[in-house]
C-alpha cells in the first residue's frame, strides 16, 4: 500500500508567494480598476538584454541544423559555461575555481531545495529568521525536523539564528550543535549584507565544528561596498566548509530563462558514522549524474554571453537601473519617516512596520489603500514579523509612483 | 559536525552512460582515426524542426523586449502548454485529463528521480529487470533499499521483476508487497510494449494492492501497433493508481532542449500511517512549488509549437526516419543471424549475443571491431546479461553502415 510522506503534512499553508498571489488576484478581481504595483516578489522587470538575446538566436539556429545541433550534453554543464564561470566570477576576484568544481543548473532555488539531499538524513541545520522560505520548507518536506509549533511560530528540532536590528539583521553561530548553516548573502529578505571579517568568523566556526555552510549568494551583483566579499572564497580556508550557490535570476534578469550553478569545492567533506571523511565533490556529481539530464543548452549559451564584454556591459547597466530604485524606496520612505534597513548592498529594502503594526495588516493596508504589493516579513520566519520586504525590480516609474503614494497615506506623524 | 548521505556510498561504479563514455573516450584517444558509430545512449541527431526553431525565436525575440518580457513562470507550467498537452496527448485519444493534473518540468530523468519524494520514506517499490537506471539509483540514493549484494548482483530490498524472453519481455505484478511500481511502456531498454490488455492488469492489480504505478511514456510517439496504448489513462480506473511520466526528448528531439511533464491525476491517493487517504496532486504541486521555479518559458513555446499542425508533421516525420532506422537494425541483425527483440513499437532494438557472450564482452568487441558504441544489457539489470541494446537514433547512414560492419564480423556462423 503506497503511503504519503507525511512531513509534507507539517507544511504550515502554502508558499508564501503563492498566498500572496492568491490575495492579490482576489483584490484585482473585486477591484479591476486598480493600478496594482508588484513590488512583492523578487522578480526582474527589465527584458534580457540584447547580448544575450543575439546569444540565444545564433544557439536556437544551431539547435536547428543538423551540423550543429545538440543532444544531451553533460549533466554538470559545458565546459564553455564552466570556464567563463571560473574566469568571470571567481578569477576576477582573485580566487581559484576548478571547472570540476563547478556544477550548471536550472535555477539557485532547485539547488538550494535539493543540495541537502547527499548529507545524512539525521542532519540539524540553522537557518537565519528571518529566511527565504525554501531552505527550511525543503528540509521540513525531507523529514529534516520535527511538527510545526503554534505556541512558538516556529518548527521543532530547527535552529533559528535570530536576525534583528540589535546584531544589524547578520545571523551569528548558534550554541547548539548543527550538521548544516544557510546562509545568504547579502541577505533575502532584510537586505543586508555581511562584511569580509563577520563572514570570516563563521567560516571560522565552520572549521572548528565541521559544519559545512551552504552560501547563497544570489544577490552579489548588487553589493557596492568594498567591504563586503562576492563570494565566499574570498574567505581563506572557505574552500573546507562551503558550498556556494550562484545564480543569473538577478544579475541577468533570467527568473524566467532559469539558469544557476553551485560550487562543490574538491577539499570540501562531510562524515560517515565511523568518522571517515567523504570527499563532497563526487557525490553531488553523482546525484546530478543520476537526477538531471543538465541544463538546456540554449541557455546554457545565453548564461556564457553574461561573461562577455558587451554582455556584462548591458547586464550591469541593468542592475544599475534597480539598485537606483533601491535608493528611491530606501530614502522615500525614510523621508516618510519609516525606519529602512537594506538596500545598500542589495535590491531589497526592509521596513519596519509603524506603529507595532503585524506583518500582515500592512500587507493588507498597502493593498488596499495604496494599491502597492509587498511582502509581509512575517512569511519569512517569526524574527520577520513586523516588517515588509519592497524589491527594487519594479519600472522606475512605477518605483517612483510607489513610493509617492505610501508617502501620501502619512502612516508616520 | 556534517555527515554524508551514506546511501550514496552503496552505489555499485557511476552511472552506466558515464562508464560507456569514458571506455569510447579511451578507444578514441589511443585509435583516433577510427570512424566511431554511436548507437548507445538514446539520444537523438535530428535537429529540431522548423516549426519549433521559429516557436523559440519568436520567445527569445519576446523575452528581450520589455511589452513582452516574462520573469517567473508559474511553477506547474504556463496554461497555454499545458493546455495543449491536454488537448494534443490525451483529448485526442479520448481521455480526459483537466490542466491542473499536468506538471511541466526540464526533463523526465528528473522527473522519475524525484517523484518518490512525496511517498513515505519506509517505501518498497518494484521495478522491471532489465530497467532503465535512474528509478533503482534514485530509490537507492534516497535510501529506500539495503546494501548491494554482490552474490546476487542485486540490491537488498528492492523487488526485481524479471524480463525475459519467456514472459516476452513484459513485467508482471510482484507476489511480494510493495508500494510503487516503476513501468516503462514502451520498454527502455528492451524495446518492448505491453497491449492495453497487459497494462489493464498492472492496473487491476495496483488498486487491488493499493499500489502506485509510476508510468514512464518517454517512448509513445514510437508505438505503431493499436493494441499498445499511448497513455496509461486509456485503460479505466487508471487514474486512481497511476502517474504518468511523458518527455519531449524523443517525440521532438529535446534531449539537448529539455521538457518534460508529469500527470498527477486528482483521484490519485496514498495513505497515512493511520490509514487516511491523502490526494497526491495537491503534495506533488507543493514540492514542485517549493523545488522549482518552473521551466524556462522559450522551452516551453518550444514545447507548445510541437502540438501545432506543422510542429507535430515535422516531428512525426523525424519519428518515422528513426523508425525505419530501428527496421534496418532489426532486420539487418535478424538475417545475420541474431535474435533480436523491441524495435517495432520502439526505437530500440534489443540483441541477444551470440555464444553465451557477456553483454560487456560484446560491448567491447563491437566498439574494436566495427567502431560501434551499444549499451551493455547487463548494465540495465541482472537481466539483462547477455543482452544488448542498440538505439535508432542515429543518422540513416551511421545505421547502415553500423549494421554492416556488425554483419560483417559474421560472429554467427
């Protein structure tokens, strides 16, 4: 008798983006007049830019001749994209990648959902709260802790590192022994970002306690300050203990053309029970060798024009363009008298709510008043509540309109 | 301190294509003059069509212009895909299914690696033996069977049924209890099909036994006898025990484009622990929700042209080309004397060696003699010792020649 997997049964509601949309599509519905504008999700608004898109054509025409068509190619990605990878995100920053030690996939939020997946099924893993809702809801879905808590708001056998403006919203190494740390950088949803030095003490933490860290670093087009590292490896000695997801949703606009990779250091290793250490590089080769057939090659090509002269150009330029929408939010609201974090080193900006007002009921209030979507930083964790996430990834205009129009309520005397 | 997925570590060598990879990649380095024949792993040479080179252009162009750019997709698949599906899969053989029991993803391999994740995890499942090696590496990675066996060339705890030529290749429903049963029809890698009458005990059997049967479909397109149904969902009752897995990558070429779909019906169910039904559309969409973002949007126009008129001419025409590969090899083997099986209702054909001969042996004799790669049987399964497997899709030429130089080897007197 086939049975469920009933830790999909300890999911409080659904995907947190998901309840918006059903939210926002109910307002749209009753109020059809409405200029609605997203500034919930974190999804890019500008088009990919021409560099990538010349790249995509000429890979459509070769997928179209026999002379050059392609079939599957290698399940951790092409030796093109590796490469360009190694020379574009790591050499330029003085760090040395192996393109073994690369692996391409079809998006950062798969990687970081399934990379659990080749450490022990007794794991204990930390995650920063707030956090991106997948790294702790694929590990509750893989049995990795114990039933929701109402009383707590929280999931048993999880280690929570609670972010707050008193440690500036960067999560610090917990007490209690863990297998696993999430950790992103700068930070999804509050925006910030940790400096070389604090980022330094956990890969510090990381070697004492043989912890291994899975980093996502996601945002790291968007850091302006020196201080802050682009990728982990920066760090000496991070090459022991990290894992770091990339991905080209938010530096390339490609949320919806779905291409990211991970790096899986040849001297990273985890344990048996009999204290042996694993070398970690081989067995997520394996388990991309046994789950995916690689990433679409079309793609692929579009992700290598990223790292070309004209390409990185454009893409840059775009980024420009939403960090300039950050400054908007950070310092519109501001004006407004809101307290903001974030939106510094990040497209995101990270607003308390006035007045001790839930999460929620600013959601609901924006909506309704402002006709502006946001989202509620309770739906990232308990730490979340009385907060909302705004994304920079909005038109200017519609930036601008927003702003003008929270302004306009005067939430704040 | 992290530990390793032990389970991993019960995997017997790497994955059976990377093995073969690497033998061809040696006898290429120390014979580079040879001329290789690549009739192995299943992967197509045909380019993509007309039809759907210019569906892709067409979204790349879209993609790159603001009006009509699009981020993140939803996660099941656009409804304009998935309404074809509908309409071009299963409408048009009489079978309703309802849009939201489709799930578009990047790819069946995937597909049928992940699909175990929303049962519990004590599961039993069955598989054929011979069997494609992704549902068996999956379930061991997951932890759902013992150790490797090494007297019985099996792994402990999972249950093999047997395929042989005695029950013509075709599974039949396990004494022992289990909980999922993986069926390939078409057969991978036999070439085998089972009739609507076959098939209609596998479903008798599984809502007798309470059993869910993962149909892997990869191979429909290449049916040319009536009595072999296209979709599982042609036999009744159907729907309340079985997921259908589909793939463009043989039907239009998208091994290298990759896009796939899953059918979780609504009237499906697993049970709890207490015995209480549970519907797994709604648990299959949470994980897809939580593990994906979707698959890219100009693969799936690129998936959608396949259902136009002349998407779907120009495909079939492609299919039939391979077809006719599959007779040259079937028949060309035959009057060398060989007995050979699949290759009618498929796009493999599955020899018998002759003498007693390891499947590897010939394997290796076949790539020094004539230059041309197969896939061992033996590498599919205790069952598939002695056995070959030689896929259609490679070029008309490749294939005459390929079965030239095996006749002439004359191995059978």
């Amino acid at each position: 008798m086939a049975s469920v997997n009933e830790n999909y049964l300890k999911l409080q509601g659904s995907y947190l983006f998901q309840t918006i949309a059903k939210k926002v599509d109910a307002y749209t519905k009753a109020h059809p007049e409405a200029k609605i504008i997203r500034l919930g999700i974190g999804d890019v608004t500008r088009p990919i830019v021409p560099a990538i898109v010349e790249a995509m054509h000429k890979a459509v025409d070769e997928m179209g001749k026999a002379e050059t068509f392609r079939g599957y190619g290698p399940e951790q990605g092409y030796e093109f994209l590796r490469e360009a990878i190694v020379k574009g995100d790591f050499k330029s920053r003085g760090v040395d990648i192996d393109p073994g030690e690369v692996f391409v996939s079809d998006g950062a939020k798969t990687d970081s959902a399934c990379i659990q997946e080749i450490f022990g099924s007794d794991l204990k893993f930390a995650v920063s709260d707030p956090v991106y809702p997948v790294y702790l809801d694929s590990n509750i879905m893989f049995g990795h802790t114990g039933p929701w808590n109402e009383a707590k708001g929280t999931y048993d056998g999880v280690v929570y590192l609670p972010c707050s403006p008193e440690n500036g919203f960067k999560p610090v190494p917990p007490k209690e022994k863990v297998d696993l740390v999430y950790l992103c950088n700068p930070s999804n949803p509050t925006g910030t970002a940790m400096t070389k030095e604090e980022l330094g003490s956990w890969v510090d933490y990381a070697r004492r306690e043989k912890v291994v860290l899975i980093y996502d670093a996601a945002y790291e087009a968007y850091i302006t300050e020196t201080s802050v590292p682009h990728t982990i490896y920066e760090i000496e000695g991070a090459k022991d203990v990290a894992i770091e997801l990339r991905s080209y949703s938010k530096c390339a606009g490609f949320t919806g053309v779905r291409c990211s990779y991970v790096i899986v250091p040849h001297a990273l290793v985890a344990y048996k029970k009999d204290g042996t250490a694993v070398e970690l590089n081989p067995l997520w080769n394996r388990r991309q060798g046994t789950f995916t057939n690689g990433t679409a090659y079309i793609i692929q090509r579009a992700a290598e024009a990223y790292y070309s002269e004209e390409g990185h150009k454009e893409c840059m330029a775009d980024v420009d363009y939403y960090m300039t929408n950050a400054h908007i939010i950070r310092d519109g609201l501001k004006a407004a008298g809101f307290t903001v974090y974030g939106a510094t080193n990040s497209p995101y900006a990270w607003i308390e709510t006035p007045k001790g007002m839930k999460s929620w009921e600013l959601f609901d209030l924006l909506l309704e008043k402002a006709n502006v979507v946001t989202t509620p930083g309770s739906g990232f964790g308990p730490h979340g509540e009385g907060y909302l996430r705004l994304t920079a990834f909005g038109t200017r205009e519609n930036t601008e309109e927003a702003v003008k129009r929270i302004q306009a309520l005067h939430l704040i005397q």
